[in-house]
C-alpha cells in the first residue's frame, strides 16, 4: 500500500511538467524512458518512448518512476541532446562515432576552360566530432564540351566547434581517369597521358540537423596535376548521414 501510494504521487508530481520525461525502472534491471500514457495500479503501466512505441507493462514490476528534467536540453553546457532506439544519450550538433558517409554536387564549379559541375561520395568512419577518414568517388563534366573527369581518392574532413552551424575542412588526394575530349582539351601536346594526380582541398560550413544528419556548404580547390596542372574552384553542396 505504501508502494503504491508513493508512486501514485509521484505521477501526479510527474504530471505537472510539461516538458518532463519520465524514466522507469523494472526489477529486471531494464529502464524504459519516455512519456506515461496511463497507469493503472496493481494491473498496468503504458508508456509512449522516445521513437513513437507505445509499450505495456505490469505495474507490479516497477521499482521506480524519476523524471528526467534534461529531456531538451542539458542545462549544464546549453547544448541539446537526443536520445538513439536504445536509449543512449545522444548530442544532437556532433558527429558522433561510427559509419559516416558522404554526397556532394558543385553545381557552380568553374575552370578558366568553363562551367563544370562535380558529383561526389565519399564514405568511411567517424573517429570523434572532430575527425572523419574515408574514400570514395565523383565525377566532374565541362558543360561547354562534354569533357569528363573521375577522381578515386582518399578522403579526411574535419569539424571544429560544437554550435549550430560549425566550421568544416577537408582534403581528397588521389587519381583521375579522364575522357580522351578532357585530356587532348587540358594536355594537348601529351595526349597519351593515362591520367591525372587529384587534389581537393575545402573548408566551409557544416549545419547539423541532428546526431546522424547534417548540411555543408563547403567552398574548394580541385587540382589535376598532369601536363599542365588544371584546377577548379567552386562551392560545394553537400549532405552527411
């Protein structure tokens, strides 16, 4: 009877705010956060999680119900927090440790030969917030003669600060297959050159839109180090998941 009427307390407190998550634990050890849809003493307990399950336990087993008033933001540091299936705490502005990739269009990369337009993947690990190394592969097309260029390479970006919109950097180094129009257009005189030296190197913006998703506008440098060296500039636009 104590039990029960300690509880039912403190659901009531629970209740008055609005922005509180409630975290129960169950006396097998397991903790289920989210918000208490009903609870019906001696019989259940339904409980509504974070990714939209709505989930039903018997009463009986509960051993405790908290609140965790740091459901939106961590009041310590200011900064704000989501939570992952299994219930891992989660800063939503950081690129967050594991599997990481990469798409990038340049729709306005230009050369003093014309306007290209790139389309680039890269994909790799996630070491911490602040460093990613990968590989991947793109494509650049010269609008004004149906030139192409595709650079294989590794990659490494960079992310520094911990806000809103972050400060990114990155380089690519590594080869370039070209269409016989793109290489007798940029090496004349060699034209049996199989291919090209690729350098990229950027620096630009990243917006994050949560723990596993983020925008980057990204400003850079490509260079194709062949006979002569040919190099782009343009601004890249780009999404990481």
């Amino acid at each position: 009877m104590k039990k029960l009427l300690t509880l039912t307390l403190m659901l009531l407190c629970i209740g008055t705010f609005a922005e509180a998550r409630q975290v129960v634990t169950f006396k097998n050890g397991s903790i289920v956060r989210g918000e208490i849809l009903e609870y019906k003493p001696k019989k259940e307990i339904t409980i509504q999680t974070d990714n939209g399950s709505v989930l039903v336990y018997n009463s009986k087993d509960i051993v405790s119900i908290d609140t965790d008033y740091r459901y939106d933001y961590d009041y310590d540091d200011d900064e704000y927090y989501e939570y992952s299936a299994n219930g891992k705490k989660l800063k939503k502005n950081l690129a967050h440790k594991g599997y990481k990739g990469f798409v990038f269009v340049d729709p306005v990369a230009t050369t003093h030969y014309g306007y290209s337009l790139g389309v680039y993947t890269t994909h790799g690990y996630q070491i911490n917030h602040s460093t990613f190394i990968g590989a991947g592969i793109g494509m650049l097309y010269t609008h004004n003669d149906s030139g192409f260029i595709a650079p294989i390479y590794a990659a490494i970006k960079g992310n520094v600060g911990r806000g809103f919109i972050q400060f990114a950097y990155g380089a690519r180094v590594g080869y370039a297959i070209a269409n016989d129009i793109y290489k007798n257009r940029v090496v004349s005189s060699d034209k049996m050159i199989d291919g090209f030296i690729y350098l990229n190197f950027n620096a630009g913006c990243r917006i994050p839109i949560s723990s596993k998703f983020a925008l980057r506008i990204i400003p850079q440098v490509e260079m194709y180090a062949g006979t002569p060296l040919n190099y782009n500039l343009g601004i890249g636009l780009g999404f990481e998941f």
